[in-house]
C-alpha cells in the first residue's frame, strides 16, 4: 500500500467540556447546524459540508503516505499528515482502488473560490540564521536540516494560519494591516508579519518552543 486513512480524535479542541456534556445526553447542549468557514467570509453552511473540528463528534480523517513499515517495532511511518503531535490515533485503514472516485468529484463552489489562493511566504535573513541554529542544537523532532524545516513552514503559512476572529476570512480582508501572529511547528515558535491585503506572510524570528506551555491532551 502507498497510502493509508487516518482516523484520528481532535485532541487539542477548546470545546472538550461541551462535547462531554452532549455525549452524556445533557439535553441543554446542542452543536449549531452551521458554522462560517474562512473561504465563505463570514457566511454560514452547514457543519457536516465542512471540515471544523468542533464537531459533536470531534473525529477526523485524513489520508496519509506510508513512507515505510517497521515491524519489529510495530510502527509506521507516514507523511503529509495534516495533525499536531500526539494526535491520539483510533485506526488506521489502507486506501485501496475503491477509494478512487469513479467519477470526476464535485465540490461547493465556495472549496475553490479564491480565498483559496496561497499565500506567499518570505524569510528575514535574522529568521533563516536562527532556523538554522535551532536544528543544529536538536531543537526540532522530525525535521533534520534546516532547508527541510523551512519548507515545512512554508507550507504551513501559505495557506494562511489565522483563526476566524483573527481576521481569516473577514470580509475587509484586502484592507486589514500588517500584524505579527506566532505558530508553532516542530517544537519551533516561528514570528511572522501576516499582510491579508497582499496574501503574504513574512517570518521574522523564530526561538525554540515551550512545550510545557501546551495544554494537556
């Protein structure tokens, strides 16, 4: 097999409690049957059309490359997975050719508009000296040099990391200004200077991660 489902729990949710209470049939919580996507600018559409992970049942799937098998030591190695570390994983199935549509799939008009264009993504000098740093010291857990680890996070912000109430998504997106956010990837802190108006993020700094800030799973 080349590919593998994950099937996967939302560990990291903020809603935990929520979720608790409606699987113990407390008939005072109820999920709304909408919510508002990024790419919809602050329109709503149904939950189930969408890929949130406040869900009444906070399940994901995500289809992963099987990079290798270790059976000695009963793993599995796996890439482009779209999970934080510590993902609790509840099965695994192989992708297998009925997987494969028979047909050219449909999808919302809204899944390919162009909100969904790439950000581009800039590195300062100071930034790319510091990543180097940082992997040199074994700072990071799965990426090895430097240019594998900026790639990473390349990857990860040009698809534009901004949470709804940060302005993803937002209406005025081509006339907010420029704002610092911060993410985390690999047990790196990345700084970057976000600009919604020309879809371009620029990092600017990068130190190693508290882990011990990180909320138990």
């Amino acid at each position: 097999f080349s590919h593998v489902w994950l099937i996967f729990y939302f560990s990291r949710n903020t809603n935990k409690a929520k979720v608790k209470a409606w699987l113990e049939r407390d008939k005072a919580v109820t999920f709304p049957p909408k919510v508002k996507p990024p790419l919809l600018q602050g329109q709503a559409t149904g939950l189930f059309s969408t890929r949130t992970p406040h869900r009444p049942n906070p399940i994901g799937l995500t289809l992963a490359r099987l990079e290798a098998v270790e059976a000695s030591r009963r793993r599995l190695i796996v890439s482009g997975i779209d999970l934080c570390d510590a993902t609790p994983i509840l099965d695994i199935k192989p992708f297998v050719p009925g997987d494969v549509p028979q047909f050219a799939p449909q999808f919302a008009s809204w899944v390919g508009s162009e909100n969904h264009k790439l950000w581009k993504v800039q590195f300062t000098e100071n930034a790319l000296a510091q990543l180097g740093a940082l992997v040199s010291s074994g700072a990071t857990k799965f990426f090895r040099t430097a240019d594998e680890l900026t790639l990473a996070i390349e990857q990860v912000l040009c698809l534009d990391v901004r949470a709804v109430h940060q302005g993803r998504g937002s209406a005025s997106a081509g006339s907010e200004e420029p704002v610092m956010h911060q993410c985390v990837v690999d047990g790196v802190q990345v700084h970057m200077l976000l600009d919604g108006s020309e879809r371009q993020a620029q990092v600017e700094s990068a130190c190693a991660y508290d882990s011990s800030l990180l909320p138990p799973v």
